[in-house]
C-alpha cells in the first residue's frame, strides 16, 4: 500500500513554511517583551501623576484622576517653574551656541585643507571618550575660583564641553557628502565664501542641523552630573530638582511623577518636529 503524503509537512521535521512562521511568530513575540519592558516606566509614571498620594501606592489601574500634582510642583515649596526657567535657559544658551561654532568648525575641517586637519579632529572626537568624572573636578576647581559655581553660565560651559565635539563630528558628515560642485556654481555666479555658506551650503544641511540641535538641547536639558556638582540652589535645573521633591512620608511619588511628565514634553514636542529628520541625520552624517 502506497504511504500518502501530507503536502506542506517534510518528514523528519517541520517544513520551511511552518519554521518560517514560527520564526515570525518569534520575533513578534519578542518585540511585544521588549515594548512591554521599555513602556511599562513610563506608563506607571503617567498613571501615579494623576494619582493621589493614596492611590499611588496602589496598583489599581482604574481610579479617580486629579491634576492636584501638577498644582503642587508649580506652588511653594518645590516652585519648580524657576527651575523649568533655569533648564530652559541653559538648554537653549547650549544650542544657540553649539551649532554656529560646530557648523563653522565642522566647514572649515570638510572643506579646507590645513597641516593637522585630522589631527585636529582626531583630538575633537578624543574628548568624546573622557569620563565625565574625569573633569568634574578641574571644572570645579575653575568655577569656583572665576565665582561661576551655582550659575547657569557654568553649565553652558561645561555642556559645550561634549555638546560641541558631537555637533561637529555629525556636520563634517553631512559638509563631506555634500558635492563641491554645488558650491563652485555659487562662486561662478558670484557669491563669494560666506554668501555660498549662508544661502546654498547650510540649507542643504539642515537635517544635520536640526539632529545636532535637538541632540544638543536633550543633553543639556536631561543632564545630571554636572548640575549637581556645579548647582546649589539659584540654579538647580529640573534633574536635580526633582529629586528635593519630598515630605514627612519621604519621596512623594506622585508629585515626582509629574515633574518627570514636565521634564519630558519639550522633547517629546521637539521629536514631533524633526522626526521626518532624524534618521537621514543620522544615516547621512555618520557615514560618507
């Protein structure tokens, strides 16, 4: 009698398709694990903002939301709109320095040819690998000799410190792939170096500018270390003062939840805007 076989089954084993599938099904399962271990912070931390200080210890899903919390953080004593102030400040003063000089920098490096070019930028990246706590004590020792400890301009300072080198390393990228054709036409129709740099060369750039922006504000602005070296009380910035978020009970979890949610929108708003961005500024300016 002649052994009929089943279409789709290999014996000795499942057939491609089926280990295909299982495969997929695999993967899909282990991405859920990952999503589930990367949202489940930050979903709590959402949940206990809008509990109160007696539900927050509970595990109920279901409950009564309030904004009580938010109204707390922004009243006395935490007053934590001065240090929102504080953030935005040095955040901003980061920015508003980093991309002019890394853009400048990261042209000159791309574009002109000097003895010790790569050399130079060799050392630029080097100081990318130096612990921060490394120099936390040189910048300590400075400041409080210059009478700059608890202001924010030691901050910016010390956050140019890594900020900077970032910013020109992604823009020499982006300066690098960029055709010197483009620029030579600009000179034939009469621009001379700057007017090319302004109105033909720094559009063409823009997504590598906008990532080292948003790159450079994120790490000004989610710093810890340094601000809780260099700051006392005049400057706290939101990292350090959340964690002065406390009462007769310790920690008051809801209110820190909810200084975390303050913390986040401005990145999650800046994530919105430069997404379409974001990865060609990545892509684009790491690799030639």
């Amino acid at each position: 009698m002649q052994n009929s076989v089943v279409p789709g089954v290999v014996r000795g084993g499942p057939s491609p398709l089926a280990r295909k599938r299982l495969a997929q099904g695999g993967e899909i399962v282990a991405t859920l694990i990952v999503i589930v271990f990367v949202m489940f912070p930050l979903v709590w931390m959402i949940l206990a903002a809008f509990k109160t200080e007696i539900d927050v210890y509970s595990t109920r899903l279901f409950f009564k939301p309030t904004l009580d919390n938010f109204r707390a953080i922004f009243a006395a004593p935490t007053l934590l709109a001065s240090h929102t102030w504080i953030s935005a400040l040095v955040s901003f003063l980061t920015v508003a320095i980093t991309i002019p000089l890394g853009a400048a920098a990261s042209y000159v490096i791309s574009r002109h040819r000097f003895r010790g070019r790569n050399t130079l930028f060799l050392i630029i990246l080097i100081t990318q690998f130096v612990p921060a706590v490394v120099v936390a004590i040189p910048f300590f020792n400075l400041f409080r000799t210059l009478g700059l400890i608890d202001t924010p301009i030691a901050l910016v300072i010390v956050y140019l410190s890594f900020t900077l080198p970032y910013a020109i390393w992604m823009l020499r990228g982006f300066f690098d792939s960029l055709p010197v054709e483009v620029e030579e036409a600009a000179f034939i129709d009469g621009c001379n170096e700057l007017q090319t740099l302004r109105y033909v060369t720094l559009p063409l750039v823009m997504p590598g500018l906008l990532v080292a922006a948003v790159f450079a504000f994120i790490s000004a602005w989610n710093e810890y270390f340094f601000a809780l070296i260099l700051t006392k009380s005049d400057s706290l910035t939101l990292p350090i003062a959340i964690q002065t978020i406390s009462g007769p009970r310790g920690p008051m979890w809801e209110q820190v939840s909810a200084a975390g949610i303050v913390v986040m929108v401005p990145i999650l708003v800046m994530s919105l805007f430069i997404r379409k961005y974001f990865v060609e500024g990545i892509t684009v300016g790491a690799v030639k």
